[in-house]
C-alpha cells in the first residue's frame, strides 16, 4: 500500500510487526537516551526506549533509501482526548467537552539518529532534515485521515513550527507555552475540512500529495520470510538469541563445529562460560530449534559494520587474500556486513561427510540433498532457515552486501539454489578450505525466489 512514484530520499515504513517494533524503540533509545539524554538511559535495560502510550500508537520507520539506513521514528497516539500524552502535560485549549465527539491523534516521538538531524541548506528544499520531518508529518496526516482522525496535536519548538508553516501546511496554536525538554508549543492540524482547512495553497497540497506514501515492513521483508514459511512453520523455529541463555546455546553449537578437528580451533577467547572473540560484540546471532524435538539445530551470526570506526576490517579482510579490491570498494562500509558462524549440530548432520564439515552440508550433499519427514536432514531447509534469519537481520541495520568465507559443500548447494556468491579471492585454508566470497543481499534475494518456493512445498 502507499508509496508514492516521486522520488525522495527517504522512505517512511509502517512498523506492523514486532520485529520492525523493536528497530522503532531501539532507535528512540539511541536517540532520546544516548545522543540526547531526554530519557534515563538505566530505565531500559533492554535497549528499548518505551512508555505507556506505546499500547495505543502506530509506530513508524524512516529509512534513507540509498544507504537502506534506519534513521529515525515517529508514532501516531490514538487514544481518547484526555488520556493523550499531551493533553497529560499542558493546558490546551482543544480541552471541551465539545471536542470530544471528534477523534484525536497524537504525532509524537519524532526522532532522528545523529548524522541526520543537521544537514547542509537553509531552507525545507533544500535542508535533509527539514525534508525528512515534512515527510513524516505528511505521512502521519494521511494516515490519521483515512481512520477518521478529526485533529492531530503535538508540540513542538516554535522554530520548528515556523519551518513546517513555510511549507504551506497551517499550524494552529492551541496552547501557551511549557517547559519539556525546552520551551516548545502545542498545536494541532485540522482535518475537519480537508483539504481546505489544512494547506495555504494549491502548490502545498500538490506537496503534501507527493510525501504521503509509505511502505509496510512486513510487505518489505515477505520475500525473506514467505518462500521459508512453510519449512519454518512445519519443521523449526527462527530465534534470536538475545538473551545470555540462548547465546550460550549458541555458543555450544559453535563450540562442537569448531572443535570438530584441529583445522577448526577458533580463535576463541574464554570469558566465564561464554567463548566470545573480538567481534562478537558488534554481532547479531540467529538460533534454529527444531519443532519436534526442541533441540537447537543450528546458528549463526552477521557482523555488522562498526560505525565508529568504519575502516575497522571484518575476519574476511584479515585472514583472507582479497584480490576483488574493486567491489570491496564499491560498497559503503555502513551497507556492508560479514556471515560468520554458519553452524549446524552434530545430531542434524547425518550423511556421509557432513560430520567434517561446519555447515553441514558437504559436497555429497550439495549434489544430492535428499530429505526425510523428521526434517532432520531436511537440506536445503536449515541452511534456507539460516539464511532467512541473515536476511531479517540485514533489513533491520541496513545491510544490502556480504563476505562470507564459504566451504566448497556449501557454496555448491547455494548455487543449486540460485544464489551465487563471487568469489573475491583465491581458496584459503580459513577453519578448513573456504574460498572468501561478496554477495549482493538484493541478488540473493531473486535467486532464492523460485528455490524457495519449491522448498516449502515439501
């Protein structure tokens, strides 16, 4: 539904799935309680800025299309007049029973990550940022229209009102001013009698009209998740392992994989119980457990780019000869990620020569993948599930390349599948023969359409 065909640099998505949820509060915690201290940053121990109005919003996305960046959030309170966060903080004149016949929405928790809070030009034309805000607010206008809000409040700085009052949208002072988080106003739209009683003139509607699309996270990521569904919902679960229990699992999968012969000792540093290495902490970790039994399957994780320092190498550049210098390059370093740890267990490598391997899948296999009804050696579905779980993890940081140090096995099943990595460099003795391979996500994502849809017919 919604987007628009004008081309802007920036794209608002509807957060309707609990995945796309906690990217929205995630960020909200960067920003109102790292980069600006609104909010204590102890009273979110989970990384998550929340209150209670959270139950009753719409939450939005807005991501800076060329970068596939997260940038920033906003959400549309829908609530009973009273009980809006505002109306809770200010004397506001819209406060009579006469108003209560009409629907109220709230724009709030507009937030913008750092980088993309100040950028070059002094007008909304031309300053991104100004650009970004016009965009949410005429997202949220439209949305709360077409479910028959009347009247949108939210408060803001003058300066700020100033600037959307120049696009031609009229903004009306309902309010004095309070002190929160410094001086700001409350105002509302009025969409009573739109379009009338919201634009100066023609020439801003045509504006409004041109910003009002949106796109819906769930539709974003349907090629990831709807060619897997049927392996996933019949045979295994996809969890991220988000907690100090599930990363031990993790661990132990990894562990065996990597202790299987010498080749494969990782160069693993002991911390308590927990086999941590260098870039585990700017990593996100996937588990797959198995329906029927409850067993963990398999794992693995994505390092993700270190955005203060972007030059900061990932293992493949370390370890392995790169002669594809030229494609490295032609990927900003903030889109760019690593697959690591792509683990199956012990019990979920059967065949004959998947014992030696890390992925579990050998060159046997590769040719030949057969299956069974316990989906216990269900090949291609555990590495499909892995890699659904990789793509999920991509779209929410952002991510559109990967290395990946592929085994022969596994790279011979992928390409069965439609999916080719390039090869960036020659074969290396990397935990056991690999070759260090590039992957456009986008293109993993066309190969994998048709595979994918065959393998969740079984």
């Amino acid at each position: 539904m919604h987007t628009n065909k004008h081309n802007t640099a920036y794209e608002v998505v509807l957060a309707d799935t609990e995945e796309s949820r906690k990217i929205h509060f995630s960020l909200r915690y960067q920003v109102y309680c790292i980069e600006k201290g609104y909010e204590d940053a102890n009273q979110f121990l989970d990384n998550m800025e929340k209150d209670e109005h959270d139950a009753h919003a719409v939450h939005f996305l807005i991501q800076h299309k060329a970068s596939k960046q997260w940038i920033g959030t906003f959400r549309l309170v829908i609530e009973s007049l009273h009980k809006l966060p505002l109306c809770q903080h200010a004397k506001i004149s819209i406060l009579k029973p006469e108003n209560h016949k009409h629907k109220f929405s709230e724009f709030s928790r507009l937030s913008l990550i750092r980088q993309f809070q100040r950028l070059p030009g002094k007008s909304a034309k031309t300053n991104g940022s100004h650009e970004i805000v016009f965009k949410a607010i005429c997202t949220g206008i439209e949305y709360s229209r077409k479910n028959d809000v009347s009247v949108i409040i939210f408060l803001c700085r003058r300066s700020l009102a100033k600037i959307i009052e120049k696009t031609g949208l009229k903004v009306i002072k309902i309010g004095s001013k309070i002190l929160h988080r410094g001086t700001r106003y409350p105002y509302k739209f009025d969409l009573t009698n739109f379009p009338n009683s919201l634009f100066e003139t023609h020439k801003s509607l045509q504006e409004f009209q041109k910003n009002t699309g949106f796109a819906i996270y769930s539709n974003i990521t349907a090629p990831i998740t709807q060619g897997i569904s049927g392996v996933v919902e019949k045979y295994f679960d996809m969890i991220e392992a988000d907690t100090p229990e599930l990363m031990e699992k993790a661990y132990q999968i990894r562990r065996h994989a990597y202790g299987l012969k010498a080749a494969f000792q990782a160069p693993d540093n002991l911390s308590g119980t927990l086999p941590v290495d260098e870039y585990d902490r700017r990593s996100k970790y996937a588990l797959i457990q198995h329906r029927q039994t409850g067993a963990y399957a398999a794992t693995t994780r994505l390092i993700l780019p270190d955005h203060e320092n972007p030059a900061r190498l990932f293992p493949i550049e370390q370890y392995c000869q790169i002669d594809r210098q030229d494609m490295v390059k032609s990927v900003p370093r903030a889109q760019l990620a690593e697959v690591s740890r792509f683990c199956v267990a012990e019990d979920f490598k059967r065949r004959p020569g998947e014992q030696k391997t890390v992925s579990g899948v050998s060159e046997s296999s590769a040719q030949n993948p057969a299956f069974d009804d316990s989906g216990r050696r269900r090949f291609p579905h555990i590495t499909l599930v892995l890699i659904g779980c990789l793509l999920r993890t991509a779209t929410h940081h952002g991510i559109t390349h990967w290395f990946a140090v592929m085994e022969p096995g596994l790279m011979s099943l992928l390409k069965h599948m439609g999916v080719h990595f390039t090869p960036i460099g020659p074969p290396t003795h990397y935990h056991g023969p690999c070759v260090p391979c590039l992957i456009d996500v986008q293109s993993l994502l066309d190969g994998l359409k048709e595979q994918t849809r065959a393998a969740a017919a079984f």
